[in-house]
C-alpha cells in the first residue's frame, strides 16, 4: 500500500469519525463513544503484547485506576475545591495509569512467559477485591459518580460534545503510539519479542525496557480509563475485573497483534456487536466467545495477520484457504446460533412471533450465512480434491509407502 493510499485512508476515516455526531443519533453517538475508548484501550495494549510480546491478563488494574482517579479530579472540580479544564481530566488517568503500572512493572517483568501472565493477573485481581472495601478512594460497591462541569465555554452536557472530546484523546493516543512503533525504541521493543536473549548478549538492558514498555501501555489503558469515567460520569471496582482484563486480550487477537489498526477495528467492532444482538438475544456472550475461538482455530494470526499474509506473495494461498475456513466456521456459528434461539423460543412458545416478526435483516444475514457456507462446503468437496487426495493415500498405504514421504 502505497503512501498517498494510506493518506486518503486517512483522510477519509477522519472526515467519516467527525460527521459521526451530525449523522447518528445520540445512542449511536454514545456507542461510537465506548467504540474509541475500546480501540484506544486494545492498542495500548497491543504495544505490550505485540510488539514486546508480553502477554498480561491484569490490564484492568491500569483502565480501572485511570478511571478511579479522573472520578476524584471530577469530584474536586464539582466541589469547588480546585479548578481543572475538563479536556484536561485525561492526563489525570493517563498518569495515574503510568506509575501504577511502573510500580507494577518492576516486579512483574522480572518474569516472563507464562509466569509474567500470572503476576499480573494476580496484582489486577488484588486491586479488584480490596476496592469495595476502601470506601474513601474507590467508592465502595457503588463506586463514584460526579457530573461533568462546564468548563472553557463549553457545557460537555450533550453526547455529542463528548464524543468530540473521546475522539480527541483517541487519536492523540493512537497516533502517540504509531509514531513511538516507529522510532529505535519501538523497534527494540519489536526486538524484546523476536529474541530478549540476544538482546542481552548485545549490551541491551532488557529489564529497564521491559519495565518502560510496560509503563507506556498502563498509561494509554489509564487514558482509555479516564475517558470512560468521563463519558460516564461514574467508576467503580467493576472496571478492574478480571472480565475487563479478558476483554482487551479478545480485541488483540481477534484483530490479530501484528497488525497495527487490528486491535482498534477488532475493539471497535466487538464493542458494536453487542449493542446491536441485544435487540435480538440474551445469549451474545455466548456466540461471541464462539467467534473468537472460531478465528483462533482457523486465523491463529487473526484478521489483521490474516490480510497481512494475503499481502505477501509467499502466504497468499495459505491465507486463502484460512479465509475460507474462516468463512465456513462463522457460518457455522451463524446456524449454531439460529438453531439455539429457535429452541430457547420453542420452548417459551414464542417460535412463530420470532420468525415472523420485525427481523427481516436478521434473515437476510443468516441467509448469507448459510450462502457462505454452502459455496465454501461445494468448492471442498465438489471439487474432487479431497476425493483425489483420500485416493492417493489409499494406494500408497497399500504399497507400503508412507503418505507425503519425499
């Protein structure tokens, strides 16, 4: 992809993100909201997994904390205690996100591995069980709530001010992280990922960038934090559930951790898709976690790596046949779904209003579904090359030859 592509690119997703709050409704407006603090969250995230290759299941300890202190920023402003501009609540949670995760950072990237995982799941889960406890900073089991303020003229009373202000800090963030990918630090945390060994044998001191590395991501999820409270007006120790940590992992490999933009589009689109099943079942979380181990199995990449292999000439057939893998077990779950829902409204004897009712698009999805998976299934088997290969290794099993031997 050329460079004035990716400008027009570009050029063309900004004009689409600022015309969002003059096109959509104030419920969509508050959905695309929670879309960019999600994007913002999974690509703050991907600079540890990706690119250091640090695979941590505490990353809601940084989000809650960053959420947390903004509500306390909120709650002075309120009071008349002190006075902040609203637009600049966010480096509140930023940096409160980046010393807990520079604290955290110190102990936990003394390991790696399987063992880094642990640590960091353990001192999220810590923070989780001793916020309903700790009345006076974290609220309680209600949490903390506190009303937006005017502040520099303008009143942040309307939806889409403050989307205006989320897509604001997004970019900043997003493009703060693009740019970092880009320069010799970035690429020595690419390195830390490729091989932390050799790094040390190179006069590097690994730990000291391990630790940096993980500051960056824990202030961008302080960021991303900061921006939920904001747009909510509450937090509450729900945000450093261990739910919330799984969330963010989902997003990455789902959008695929090579891929710079896939975390964001694979938040984006994850945070969408609920908002839009709901209207139809109870039953989302379940088809979405069907979907991730649908891309798990057949794009381990994920869909970014996935288009990252059709862009290069010597994965272009691989990437093929793990699209239409891909192609055949969404549709799959697009029938699993069908099917379950049938029998949930069989049994409360509402089957006939749910087919008959106002869900003509829905149909027409599952129609294309189950096209999808009719057009793959016919190209695999119609095609006698299965047939031909269980052939070929018939025969050469008879003649005492082991199949694919050279």
């Amino acid at each position: 992809m050329t460079l004035n592509v990716r400008i027009l690119i570009g050029l063309v997703v900004a004009v689409l993100l600022l015309s969002v709050p003059f096109a959509l409704s104030s419920a969509w407006q508050g959905v695309m909201t929670r879309m960019l603090i999600a994007a913002l969250f999974a690509t703050g995230y991907n600079l540890l997994l990706g690119q250091a290759g640090l695979l941590s299941f505490g990353h809601a300890a940084f989000y809650g904390i960053g959420a947390i202190a903004t509500m306390h920023v909120m709650i002075g402003v309120e009071r008349g205690a002190f006075y902040i501009p609203l637009p600049l609540f966010p480096l509140v949670g930023a940096g409160a996100g980046l010393v807990l995760a520079f604290i955290a950072g110190l102990f936990a990237t003394k390991r790696s591995g399987t063992y880094f995982a642990l640590v960091t799941l353990a001192m999220a889960e810590l923070i989780h069980v001793i916020a309903p406890m700790w009345n006076s900073v974290f609220g309680g089991e209600a949490g903390l709530t506190s009303m937006r303020m005017p502040s520099l003229g303008v009143s942040f009373d309307s939806a889409a001010q403050v989307y205006l202000l989320v897509l604001a800090w997004s970019a900043l963030g997003i493009a703060f992280l693009w740019f970092l990918s880009r320069t010799a630090f970035g690429q020595l945390a690419l390195a830390l990922k490729g091989n932390e060994q050799r790094l040390k044998f190179l006069g590097f001191d690994t730990y000291k960038n391990k630790v940096l590395v993980f500051a960056i991501s824990g202030m961008i999820a302080g960021l991303a934090g900061s921006l939920l409270s904001i747009s909510t007006e509450s937090a509450s120790y729900t945000l450093f559930s261990p739910e919330v940590s799984t969330q963010v992992v989902f997003y990455t490999f789902i959008g695929g951790s090579a891929f710079f933009f896939g975390p964001a589009i694979a938040a984006a689109a994850l945070v969408a898709l609920p908002y839009q099943l709901s209207n139809y079942t109870h039953a989302w979380p379940l088809y979405q976690g069907m979907l991730f181990m649908v891309v798990m199995l057949t794009a381990p990449l994920g869909i970014g790596g996935l288009f990252g292999q059709v862009a290069s000439d010597r994965s272009r057939d691989n990437a093929a046949r793990s699209f239409k893998r891909l192609l055949l077990g969404v549709a799959a779950v697009g029938l699993m779904a069908v099917c379950i829902e049938s029998a949930q409204r069989l049994g409360r004897g509402a089957l006939l209003e749910f087919v008959t009712g106002n869900n003509a698009g829905l149909w027409l999805v599952l129609a294309g579904l189950l096209g999808i998976a009719t057009f793959v299934l016919r190209r695999r088997f119609a095609s006698g090359g299965l047939k031909a290969s269980l052939a070929g290794k018939l025969a050469a099993s008879h003649d005492g030859i082991r199949p694919n031997s050279p």
